[in-house]
C-alpha cells in the first residue's frame, strides 16, 4: 500500500460514502452469521478476517492468543499508534427458526447472539476504506478478538489470552477503541461515557457442609437448606447495608442445590453467586463482606462452609481524552439528535476492560433498534425485526445498517486520532 496521506473526506460524504460500499459487507455480516463459532474456535472466522487484511495490504498476524488476528497498516511517517478491536466469536444458544431470514444459523446449538458478526463486519467495512484511501499518518492496528463471551473459563478469556501473547508489545498501542452494539436505543444511535461504564463480574461457588439425617428428626442433623436460606436473605444486606447508596453494586444468588428427598435433610447444599461492582473498591468490599457473612452464617447453624471466588471481568473504564475523541467524531458524524454525549453505565461486563487497564482508551455502544421497532414494510420477513431482541436471546440479529454507520466511525476516528501534521 502507499504510504502516502490523503486529504480526509468531510463527515457527511464519508458517511454517505460507507452507506454506498456497505453491501459487500453486509453479505459478509451475514455469511459470518450462517456459520457461527464459538470462542477460541473461531478458525472459518479468523481466516476470511486474515484474508480480507491481506489482500488490502495489511501485514497480518495469525494465531494471537489462540484464533486472535492482528492486521497492521502504516502510512505517512507518524509515530503514533492506534488500535481498533472487534470481537468474534458466538454463542451455544439454538437461534429462533427464522424463516425470513436466509443468513440464519446453520448450525445447531450455536448462533452470534450478540452481534459479534456485525462489529467484525464493521470494523472489515473500515479496513478496506482506510487501506484505499485512508487519510491518517502513524500506524494502525486492527484488533479481532477470540473468545469474549468466555469469561472466567481456565487460561482467560480472548483479550487475556492476546494480552498473555503479547499484544500489546507486539503491536504496541497509544490507544484502544471497541465498540458494541446495544438493542433499545434507536438504530445507529452512538453512545459514549467517560469514567466506570461497565461492571467488574466475579463468581463464587459456596458450599455448605452439615450432618445429613431424616427428615422427621432434624435436631440429630446439620441442616445446610436452613443455613443456605438464611445466607440467601443475608447476602441481600451487603449491598444495601455496606456499599455506598451512591454506588452500584449487584450480588445475586443464581443457583441453589440441595437434596433430592422431601424427607431426607442433605449433607450438602451450594450456591452460585454472581457479583458486579462499578468500583475497584467496591469490588474488593463486597468480597471481604461475602467472605464475612458466610463463615458468620455457617457457624450460627452449626455447619461449616467453603468459598471458590473466580475473579472475572475488570471494570471497564474509559480514559477521559479518548472518550472526548470519540465523542467529538460521533458529533461530527451524525450531530448531536444522534448521540449520547454521557450514558449510563451498565451493569453488563466485556474483557475489553483488561485492555483498557493496559492502554487508554474507549468502549462505544451503537444502537441495534428500538424493542418493537417494526420490520420495513413488505420484506417478507417472519422473523423479529432488528432491534425486537436483547443480546443473548434465540431471537436477536444484528442490525445491518449498522456496518456503514460503525465503519464510518471508525474511519473518522483513525483519521482524527493519526491527523498528519498541519
């Protein structure tokens, strides 16, 4: 490719521009949708990536951090460095038997319920238009990442397997961006937020272990079902009575085993806890309260109790100077009837996170469509519309006018952040 720096085009004429060149990848969203992978066997995925990078020019690299590709473009003499990161892999959910959708999943069990598809799709969208005639001077490093939804799985998750690679001493970044889109807000909506915008997740696995016995003589037992009952109720204050009411922070008990007799009192009972914060010291708070309040509980019952903590996902915090990049590019882009300057944050977790911890950055929600948002008229379509669906449900789609409107984000992004020299 030449090294040569173009003149960047105006906000209104890229975004036209991308509308214009979206189809190629519009089909490509969709043929990445019939064949969903699920992370670190992103293989059919990671390849039509790497060959896409390399027939525009790209250097690419395979196999980061399992099935991660890394596609490098320099041009101009600029020392800086940026990179962009797409997520690709799916989820083992069966999709809803869409019948008005020919890009279905083809596969059983699994399906990019997140719209994984569309942000690599997205992200493609911007490589080819910047490895033609992108107006940018350093380099750039355009990040696909394996493996998102496997957090807390053995060895990490996509971003922590890349970061273990090496990634960022590979392909060193002054700068790190994602994006995500989001069902609920109106299709093409951008979404920034400065500081803390998405949660730290871990997990806990309790254990309670009594003295099993009949059911109709209990005072000869150690009921670990009244002990687990009770810590249900209890964990509920450690949050409303030890986190600060100006912070968020989320316990919820998702899981509870216990026996299988309606007269046998079990040995054992488990439960399984989620745990989010928006908070670094929340998130160490609510685990030396759990902590606390599990070994209190077991021995007020007479039982005795085992805690397996998994830390999970960091929280995700967006670097102040990115986050006004990215939002002055969005203005630029749509005006400001088209985006969120401050959202709120959410509750929700990425790996992205461990990125951000490494590299300043930013994470950007697009909005999928509203819920209900109605099909266009006549298409045919049985399915649910773009937009009817959140994440991670059989039903959900991407929305593919999506891939222009993130693609040209990501053009004016490279273009503001590499700026050649006035």
């Amino acid at each position: 490719m030449s090294a040569t720096v173009n003149a960047p085009i105006e906000a209104a004429g890229l975004l036209a521009a991308m509308r214009a060149s979206a189809a190629p990848f519009i089909e490509l969203r969709r043929d990445l949708h019939r064949h969903p992978e699920l992370g670190f066997a992103e293989l059919r995925t990671a390849e039509i990536v790497a060959e896409r990078l390399e027939s525009w020019g790209y250097a690419v690299a395979r196999e980061v951090g399992g099935t991660g590709v890394v596609g490098t473009l320099h041009r101009g003499a600029g020392s800086r460095s940026l990179g962009l990161r797409a997520d690709m892999d799916a989820l083992p959910i069966q999709e809803t038997d869409a019948e008005g959708r020919p890009w279905r999943s083809r596969h059983a069990g699994r399906m990019h319920a997140c719209g994984h598809d569309g942000h690599t799709a997205m992200l493609l969208a911007a490589a080819e238009r910047l490895a033609r005639e992108g107006a940018f001077d350093g380099t750039l490093h355009l990040i696909f990442q394996p493996a998102e939804e496997l957090g807390g799985v053995p060895g990490g998750s996509g971003a922590q397997r890349m970061l273990a690679d090496g990634l960022f001493e590979r392909f060193p970044c002054d700068a790190v961006f994602a994006m995500h889109n989001m069902p609920g807000l109106p299709q093409g909506r951008l979404v920034l937020r400065e500081g803390a915008a998405m949660a730290s997740s871990d997990s806990a696995t309790i254990t309670l272990r009594g003295v099993g016995g009949h059911g109709a003589m209990p005072h000869l037992a150690a009921d670990p079902v009244v002990a687990a009952a009770s810590l249900v109720m209890a964990l509920q204050t450690v949050v409303s009575r030890n986190v600060d009411p100006q912070q968020t922070a989320v316990v919820t008990v998702g899981a509870l085993h216990a026996g299988r007799a309606n007269n046998v009192i079990p040995a054992e009972a488990t439960l399984e806890l989620s745990v989010r914060s928006l908070d670094r010291g929340v998130r160490e708070l609510l685990q030396r309260r759990i902590r606390a309040l599990v070994a209190a509980q077991a021995e007020s019952f007479g039982v005795r109790a085992e805690i397996d903590w998994k830390p999970g996902y960091s929280v995700l915090v967006n670097t102040p100077a990115e986050t006004e990049l990215a939002r002055q590019v969005a203005l630029e882009l749509l005006g400001p009837g088209q985006v969120t300057q401050q959202g709120p944050a959410l509750t929700g977790s990425e790996d992205f996170a461990f990125l951000l911890e490494r590299v300043p950055g930013s994470y950007v929600l697009i909005g999928n469509g509203e819920q209900g948002e109605r099909a266009p008229e006549g298409d045919g379509s049985t399915a649910p519309p773009p937009g009817a669906c959140m994440v991670h449900h059989p039903g959900y789609d991407f929305h593919d006018d999506n891939v222009a409107v993130g693609a040209a984000f990501w053009v004016r992004l490279v273009e503001r952040y590499l700026a050649a020299p006035a």
